[in-house]
C-alpha cells in the first residue's frame, strides 16, 4: 500500500499580462517551484479554477489555492502554502 501525494498549491496568475509572466518565470526558476502547480488564466478552462473562484479575479490579481481548498490573493500568494 502507498500513500497518495498530496495535492500541489495551484497559482493562478494572467498569462497575458507581461509584468506577471516575467515574475511568474522569475519564480518557476526557484527551488521549490515544481511543488506549485502554475496556472495560465488566460488559457486554462474554466473548470480549472475550481469553486469560488472567477476567472476576473483571477485575472485581476494573482491567487494561490492551498491545498485545503482556501484561497490566498495578491502577494501574498508567492509566501503563502
């Protein structure tokens, strides 16, 4: 018997914003980075976002949903697990 993975925090940021796709490519090069499932709201399906969270504010600020389901928004997002 094995135990299953926990799931990854999911970081939802706007991949069509140049600003946030330069950070968020700054951050992916960082230890640890593949720990965090990255999420392109410019091109993921909806459903990918998950319950509470809307596709506008998604793009509007960056958001991080931890893995008990809650979600963290703005800077905050980067420290937050």
């Amino acid at each position: 018997m094995h135990s299953s993975e926990s799931p990854k925090p999911m970081l939802y940021y706007d991949g069509d914003c140049p600003v946030c796709t330069r950070e968020v490519a700054m951050h992916r090069k960082q230890p640890g980075a593949d720990a965090v499932c990255w999420v392109d709201v410019a091109r993921c399906e909806a459903s990918e976002l998950g319950a509470g969270l809307t596709r506008g504010a998604a793009m509007a600020r960056l958001q991080l949903r931890r893995p008990d389901g809650s979600l963290v928004s703005g800077a905050a997002a980067f420290t937050a697990r």
